[in-house]
C-alpha cells in the first residue's frame, strides 16, 4: 500500500470508530495489566513499584500492527464479555480505587502535561538511560541517601522498559511483514530519532506508554510544539530526498488518526455509572477519554513565528476528529495565508484552541519564567498553561461569585452594611489575600526549603520532565524550574454581573439598601420579585458596556494585584510562579448548584457564568461578547477559555471565511485571550437530540476538548445549546 | 432624534461584509411579506412575548393606568387605557413586556456603531440604515453617516425609496451605497403587495442611477407577486433600459417573523403564502444572468 492509501484506510478507520464504537467498549487489557502489575510489585518502595509495575505491563501490553498503519501504536479497547466485566466492575469496586494517591489499583500517573520532547528527541531512550546511570554513580560515590538511589535506579528500569516495549513493536510489525516499521521502532527503541517519521514513532509510542500507565488521573498529555521541534527533521528529510512534502502530510494524517483512535466513546460530562447514571462515561472511559494536545504556531527563540511546517500541520486537521486537539499560537506576525487557512479550519467545526502569544507570553513573564522558557510555553487538557520544567499541585482561589457573596453574607443576613461598592471590593480582596498568604505559605514551606527531602514517589511523567535526573527529585519535591501555584479566578462573568448590580442597585440609583437586598436573596427573590427586575436590568458583562465591563476589569485586577503581591517574599523577592488561569471546565453547573441567589438577579441554584463567557442569556452579538472579554487584563492571565457558538451561515462562503478572519484578528489584535469555537445552529442540535443516528459527526467544543454531541448526557446537551447561539 | 427600534451587531445579510444595521421606525409601504412589522408605525409600542412571559404579573402591578390584567395565566393588555407610560416594560423581569422605539441622536447611534469598527475595516464592513424606511429620517441618516464616514466607515440604507427626489438625493450624497428593492413591475400587484404605485421608486431607481450612486437591485421572491419569469425579465429589461446596475440579489422570501407579529398582536398577512421554492429561484437567477447580470442569491447558489 502506498502512504497516500494507507493514511486513507486510517482515515475510514476513524471514522467507522466515532460512528459505530460503542460506548460501552473499554480498555480491559489496560485495567487487568494495572491490576496484575500492582500484585507483583506489592511491598515494594513506590518508585520500585512504578518501575517494576511499568516493566512488567509493558513486556506484556499487546503490540498490534495493521496492514494500514503508517504509525505503530494503538490500544485494545472492546466491549468486555460476562467475565472481563464482573472482573472489571470488581477493580472498580474497590474501595481504595477511589483514593486519589498511591491509588494501589491503577498506581498514580500525574499526567496533565507537556512532556520534555525536546529531549526524547534529541537524546532518544539510550540518552535517558545513560544519563540515569550516570546519576546513579555519581549518588553511590557520594554516598547519596538510599531513597535517592532507588528514584533514580527506579527511572533506570523505567526507561530500559520503554525501550523493551518499543523492541517488541518493532518485532511484531517484522513478523506482519512490515519491514520498514519494524526498522524505525527498531531505530528509536533506543536511539535518539534521525528522521521526521521516526520522531513522530517514538513520540506516539512514548505517550502511548503514559497513557498504558496512566489511571485514575486523565493521561491528558500535551505533545509539545511539534511543528518548531521537528522542523530541521522535516527539512533534512526533503533535502535528501527521503521525504515529500505530500507524504510528510500523510504521516500527519496517520498521526491524527491515532490520536483519535486512542479516545474512547463518551466524554466525561456523563453521569457517573455508580450513581446510577449511564453505563458510559468518565469512570468507564477515564483511561482515554482525554484530549491529546499538538501545539503549533507561534513566536520561537528565532523570532519566526510560523514555519513550513506550521502551515502543513495545519492543512491536515481534519474538522471530524474528536482528538487531537491543536493549539493555534497566533501572532501578529502570521502570514496571511497561515492565518486564513487557521480561519478556514475554525469554520469547518475543527478541534482548535486559538492562544494569543501577544498576551500569553507577557503573562508568562510577568509569573516570573524566563523569556526562553515563556516563548516555548504550551497548553496542555484542559487549557492548562504548560512551559518547560514545570509542575503544580497547589491552587489558590476558586469561583469569584462565592468571594463575593461570602463577604456580603454571613449565613443569610447581611455580613456588613458597606457604605460603598469599594468597600466591597476591598472586602473581596481581603477575603482573597488570607486564602492566597495562606496557600502561598504553604507553597514556600514545600518548594522554597532548601535541602528538599528524597523523593518518595516517582511516576512516568517523572521520567520525561526536565530536571529531575539532575536533581533526583521528582516534580513535586524540586525537580523542576517552574514550581507553579494556580490561581484561579473563575466566572468572571457572573462576579462582574454580580458587581455591576450591586453598583447600581444598592449604591448609584439607590432602588433598596444592602439589607433589603440580603433579604430578598435569602428567600430568592420570592418576597422581592420587584427587585430581581431591577437587579436583572443592571448592565451585564457579553454586552460591550462599560458599565459592567469595568467591573470585570477591576475585579480581576483587584485579585491580581494581591496575586502579585504576595508572590514577593520578606525580603522583597519574588519567590512564588502563579500562573492565573480563569478555566471552569464544568464546574460552573455545580458552583453555582450550591450558591444562593446573588445581587444580578440569578436565582439560587442557577449556574455560573463558564469559563470566560458572559452568563448565559447575556449575549446580544459576537462583536460585543469580544469586544467585551477583550478589555480583560489577559497580560496578566495565562489561560483560559472562551466557547464562542456560532450559526453556520455566519461564516458560510466566501463572504462568512472573510467574517471569521476578520472576527478573530480583531479580537486577538485587541487582546483577546482564546478562543475556540463550535459551528452549530440550534435547530441543528435539536435534530441531532431527536436523531442521534444521523449526526455522529457533529463535534462540539466543551472547555478544552472536544466531544460528539450525541454522545453527551442530555443535562451536557442541553448546557451547551442553553449558550448563546450567535449569528443573526 | 429618530425612533430606533433596534440597532443590531455583527449583522450579515444588511451589505458587504460584517455591518451594523440601525433599525428606523416608520415606514410608508404596507408590505404583506414585511418581516419587520415592529417597524411600521413611526412610534414607539408595546410588544408581547407570550414565550417569554413568566406570569408573575409585576407588569400588572406596575401599570397604574389598569391597561394590564391577568386572565388564565396570561396577560393581557388594553391599548386603549394605556397611557404609554412603558412601566410594564421596565417591571417585566423576562423581556416579555418589550418597547417596540427608543429616540436616539445620531450621535448616539454612531457611538454604538462605532464600536465595531475594527470588524467593519477587516471585513469590508460598515453600517446600514434600514427600517422601516429610513428616508423618513433624512437628516438622521445623512448626519449619522456623516460621523462615521469622518471615520472611515462605510455606509449602506435599505430602502423601498418610495421618498421624494429631493430626499434620495441629499442621502445619495451622504451614504456609499444603496440597497433598495423592485418588489413587482406589475404596477396593480404592487399597489396590492404595498398599498402603493412602484412608479416613484422606479423613477428614484433611475435617479440614483443617473447621479452615480452604488445601488444594489434586491427582487423579494414572494409566489404570487414576483416569482415569475415575466416579472423577472420585465425588472432585467427596465435596469437595462434606465439604469447602469446590473447586479440583482434575490431574496427568498421567509416567513421568520411570524413571532413578531404574535407579540404584536397582528395577524400576518402574508402567512397563507407558500415559500419560494429552490427550483423557482435558480430558474430567476439564470434568466437574470441571460440577460448579463451578476446575480446574488440567499437561498440557491444558482
């Protein structure tokens, strides 16, 4: 078969899975192999455990090869039979599955992020393996601590497993008669990559090992800036002839399908089976059911900020895939026909986050990371920001909505009688600053100590993260650069509606006082229907009016600045990474489940505003939801999302790719943060409730990922259709 | 001061590229198929949105005149003890009670529009005045246009130009391009459609032609009244014979408004009358494009 038939067959293979995979299908060899491995290595120190465990599945994990595959590396998924089901619910059932560390079942992967490609790529597995032995010696001639000896002896047998299980991919794909795989898994089974088809192998195998490992937490691994990393790969390949530019395309083209093929059926929004909720969903799917991320575009050390390679990554996303998910970097230097051809893509539904690096990367600069390290930052599942060297495990901050009401209510009577809306906001920031000097307390007592203890705990992602070898510290313990606090500022929306109402009803037109307005969101409105009215018909954020749009500008900055503030240490250095992120993924739906009613009219109970959209109902155009989100001080904020629906005539023909650049160019020229966009009419949608059969195809953008919309529970569904659908 | 009835963003099907349409009230004709009937009377009125309409009866509460009452769960309200007060509307907590005309200056309609010119400049953009009929309001028009045109902004009215000659020609002046309609060549079917002869808007379309304006030709298909291949060859000869323009848009008639007359509580005249079919439309389109026009369609890419 030729590249061009094959990328083709795996394209069709794509497609017949996303329409005809059943959602009860699941990963049984995955489960049983965790299972198994967890019993040989019972007793052990943890990071022998890891490394035994891992060695012991990867010898092990089925090494499929299909007749069609450009790339090697898939799963097993299939629908369990009576036996593998009563033993996989019986692995579920287990009481200790559910805790969330050193979860003895699935063992623990912290996952949810970029790994050190650049690496793997420059030294391949022989140079981890040497670097760790390496290590070894010099701790052994130090007379280093034993914990020390056994993390690093642990990653020793980690990457040695690796390399096993790519030796087997390369034998199976000998004996199926696929010669020429079997010799580039041969190559990178230990060497470092010498072509662009062998760095893409090695790359795809590498995840597919975290993903095999990886359980309780979502194996959301990002790849990296693919179109920078491999471009001297790419253009080596041309140059001698090895590579075209047409079948570099359908290696891309493979690539994609296997990230694809990876995802299960369902997303995550399902309900949960043991509460009595569908057979699918994010426990039966946990294992796959997670964006892949492919980072392309934007500024690089040289300043270019797209290459050849930008351009043709681009040309192969496939608007039907539900996986990958490509993170666009746009600058304001793209070529025209880069950032059209971006447009074009946006507009046929396909699975893109547009970042803006005009504001990302001053962001990250203003979080205290070096300028070579924030010009290569990424993004990893779901719109988390990623650069190189970099963990988290402690955040600050949370819905702004319940700041807001916390220090407006005690209980269900008004806490103070503020005699202005500044006295409120200095009451939020007060509110803020004890959670931020408390979490930041603990940050400098766990990163900022110097020795750091040996590390207890080791997992794969260890093994790929820069730094650890060196400092023989996993990434929570020191072994990385970037320690990072997140610091969540979370609804906007709602906080400034909330803000924006409290201004005008209580303070600027004086319609009732403070204490009348607790009463009337004590009992939701019921004895004040009057006033709901008033609080309703107060500016809302989406609506380009300055008069809420300030509020969202001053609450973000009020946070910020206490943010920035409290990063600075006793002696006047700045000794705490935030990263500000504004993401909600879901969360609004239950934040706001458990909130009273608040002083912009939204009864109790009602959801908050998602991720960087205005509450829903709030739109009235597109032009001013962006112009709105816009004046956000995004040069301060790292990541977040924005869901943007828009009806298909919108951006239909000609004249519609015309209004898609020009939207997007003008929001991100303004300073825009993301955005990611679903091309959906509601009626569309409401077919596709009443005939799920004939739209399995139709991708819709959730926060960072994305998700067939049939096969999302009715309560996901009909969130997403509540969102302003934008058109005219 | 010109009664606005809405100023709409990011709209697409009011010119080139992405526009703001600011909406004027008032109009002259009485078309059967008009899709906007809030805009027919030059006043501000009352609009009911049954859909909408939560029942709590704070509008009720709020009308001092005794205009509002409640019956079966349903609001009801008499015109004639209104007194035009609007309390209803600022009571109504779901929009269901909504003010059909709001006064606005030019400067605060160029203010509002202003706000997308970034969109306008990246897309061939720009601004449209439409209605109702927006040559009612000339000096509204001109005076507008002319702030947004100091910057930079394009400017476009959608017009029946059933206006005097004197008024199609100060806005000519002032707007970069027309869009108007031949609703019918057929003058009796006209007078039935709209209640008025198309020889004034005929001799205007000749005008405009003759002081150089950018005019965009627009044939509303509606079965009945201009779906047929006469009419359309009778329209194509009259452009040829009196004018220089020679593109025409067709637009397919729709029945999209059908809410709008319910919280008016105005029966829709045209809402026995069958769509256009897509067969119908190409069969126009390629008459239009023998007789050597660029056509447009919003429906079919005949």
């Amino acid at each position: 078969m030729k590249m061009q038939e094959k990328a083709s067959a795996s394209h069709e293979e794509i497609i017949e899975m996303l329409r005809n995979k059943s959602p009860l299908s699941t990963l049984t060899e995955h489960w049983f192999l965790l299972d198994e491995a967890w019993k040989e290595v019972e007793g052990l120190p943890q990071p022998m455990q890891f490394a035994k465990g891992l060695t012991y599945i990867l010898e092990r994990a089925s090494v499929p090869v299909a007749e069609h595959d450009l790339f090697l590396g898939r799963f097993i998924d299939k629908v369990p039979d009576d036996e593998e089901e009563k033993r996989y619910k019986e692995i579920w059932s287990r009481e200790e599955h559910l805790k969330p560390h050193h979860n003895p079942i699935v063992m623990h992967n912290h996952t949810h992020i970029t790994l050190d490609w650049k690496s793997i790529l420059r030294h391949g597995l022989s140079g981890y393996i040497s670097k760790s032995e390496a290590k070894l010696k010099e701790l052994r001639d130090a007379g280093a601590d034993e914990k020390e000896l056994i993390f690093i002896e642990s990653m020793l047998i980690a990457y040695r497993a690796c390399s096993t299980y790519i030796s087997r991919y390369s034998e199976a794909a000998k004996e199926a008669g696929q010669d020429e795989l079997a010799e580039i898994c041969g190559e990178v089974a230990l060497g470092a990559p010498s072509t662009f088809r062998e760095a893409l192998q090695l790359f795809l195998l590498i995840l597919n090992i975290d993903y095999l490992y990886a359980g309780n937490l979502n194996p959301t691994i990002c790849y990296g800036r693919l179109d920078e990393m491999l471009l001297p790969l790419y253009e080596a390949d041309l140059a001698a002839g090895r590579l075209t530019r047409e079948d570099a395309g359908y290696l891309i083209d493979d690539f994609n399908c296997k990230a694809c093929l990876t995802l299960g059926r369902g997303e995550h929004q399902m309900a949960d089976p043991r509460q009595g909720g569908n057979i699918t969903g994010f426990d039966r799917n946990n294992a796959y059911d997670d964006p892949t991320y492919i980072v392309i575009g934007g500024y690089t050390a040289k300043g270019k900020p797209s290459s050849p390679l930008t351009k043709l990554f681009l040309e192969r996303i496939q608007p039907r895939y539900e996986n990958p998910l490509y993170v666009y970097r746009w600058t304001k230097e793209d070529p025209e026909d880069v950032f059209e051809l971006l447009c074009d893509k946006l507009r046929q539904n396909s699975s893109i986050l547009v970042y803006n690096d005009e504001t990302v990367i001053p962001a990250m600069l203003n979080a205290g990371i070096a300028k070579e390290d924030a010009l290569e930052y990424t993004m990893h599942g779901c719109n988390w920001p990623d650069v190189p060297s970099y963990s988290t495990c402690i955040s600050v901050g949370g819905p702004i909505p319940k700041m807001i009401m916390a220090i407006l209510l005690d209980g269900s009577s008004l806490r103070r009688n503020y005699g202005s809306i500044d006295e409120i906001y200095e009451a939020v920031g007060d509110h803020f600053r004890a959670s931020v000097r408390e979490r930041f307390a603990a940050y400098r007592a766990r990163y900022r100590s110097d020795p750091q203890p040996p590390s207890e705990y080791l997992s794969i992602t260890e093994c790929f993260t820069e730094g650890v070898i060196e400092k023989a510290r996993n990434i929570f313990d020191g072994g990385v650069r970037y320690p990072v606090v997140y610091t969540l500022i979370r609804n906007i929306g709602t906080a400034a509606d909330i803000m924006a109402a409290l201004d005008e009803v209580a303070f600027t037109k004086k319609i009732c006082t403070l204490e009348q307005l607790a009463k009337a969101l004590e009992d939701d409105f019921a004895s004040a229907p009057e006033l709901r009215t008033q609080c309703l018909k107060a500016a809302k954020f989406g609506t380009d009016n300055n008069a809420v749009d300030k509020h969202a500008v001053r609450l973000m900055n009020t946070l910020l600045d206490i943010v920035d503030q409290e990063s600075v240490n006793e002696k006047g250095e700045k000794d705490v990474i935030s990263f500000n992120v504004t993401i909600t993924d879901m969360l609004h739906i239950q934040e706001g489940a458990t909130l009273c009613a608040t002083p912009d009219g939204r009864r109790c109970g009602a959801p908050l505003s998602e991720n960087l959209s205005p509450t829903v109902g709030n739109v009235e155009s597109v032009t001013a939801l962006l112009n709105s989100v816009s004046k956000l001080p995004f040069d301060r904020i790292s990541s977040g999302a924005l869901n943007v629906r828009l009806r298909k005539d919108a951006v239909k023909g000609d004249e519609g790719l015309v209004r898609m650049c020009a939207l997007l160019s003008a929001y991100l020229e303004k300073g825009g943060l993301q955005l990611q966009l679903s091309v959906a009419d509601t009626a569309e949608l409401r077919q596709a409730q009443e005939h799920p059969e004939d739209y399995k195809d139709l991708m819709v953008r959730i926060t960072g990922y994305s998700a067939v919309f049939v096969d999302m529970s009715r309560n996901s569904q009909e969130e997403f259709i509540r969102r302003d659908e934008l058109s005219v | 001061m010109s009664t606005v009835f809405n100023i709409q963003r990011f709209s697409i099907h009011d010119g080139p590229g992405i526009r703001t349409t600011v909406f004027l009230k008032g109009c002259p004709l009485r078309c059967l198929w008009c899709h906007n009937p809030e805009s027919a009377i030059p006043s501000s009125e009352l609009g009911y949105h049954a859909n909408r309409c939560a029942g709590c009866g704070l509008c009720v509460k709020a009308c001092k005149a005794g205009a509002r009452s409640v019956k079966d769960g349903k609001i009801l309200h008499d015109a004639s003890l209104c007194k035009e007060c609007y309390a209803c509307v600022d009571a109504c907590p779901t929009g269901a009670a909504e003010l059909y005309g709001k006064e606005l200056s030019p400067e605060e309609a160029a203010e509002i529009a202003l706000k997308d010119k970034r969109y306008y400049d990246k897309s061939g953009g720009g601004v449209t005045f439409s209605g109702g009929e927006p040559l009612l309001y000339p000096e509204f028009v001109c005076r507008t246009s002319e702030i947004l045109r100091r910057s930079g902004v394009h400017t476009a009215v959608e017009t029946s130009l059933f206006a005097s000659k004197d008024i199609v020609t100060a806005v000519a002046s002032c707007v970069d391009l027309f869009m108007v309609d031949i609703k019918t060549m057929d003058e009796e079917l006209h007078v039935k459609a709209t209640g008025h002869s198309n020889g004034r808007i005929l001799e205007n379309i000749r005008l405009l032609s003759e002081l150089g304006a950018e005019v965009l030709v627009r044939v509303p298909v509606v079965p009945g009244f201009s779906d047929g291949s006469d009419n359309i060859r009778k329209t194509a000869d009259f452009l040829i014979e009196n004018t220089r323009f020679r593109t025409v848009e067709l637009l397919a008639m729709h029945k999209l408004a059908t809410h709008k007359y319910e919280a008016l509580g105005r029966d829709y005249p045209a809402k026995d009358i069958p769509l256009p079919d897509d067969e119908t439309m190409r069969t126009l389109g390629n008459i239009l494009k023998e007789k050597g026009f660029t056509v447009k369609c919003a429906v079919s890419e005949s």
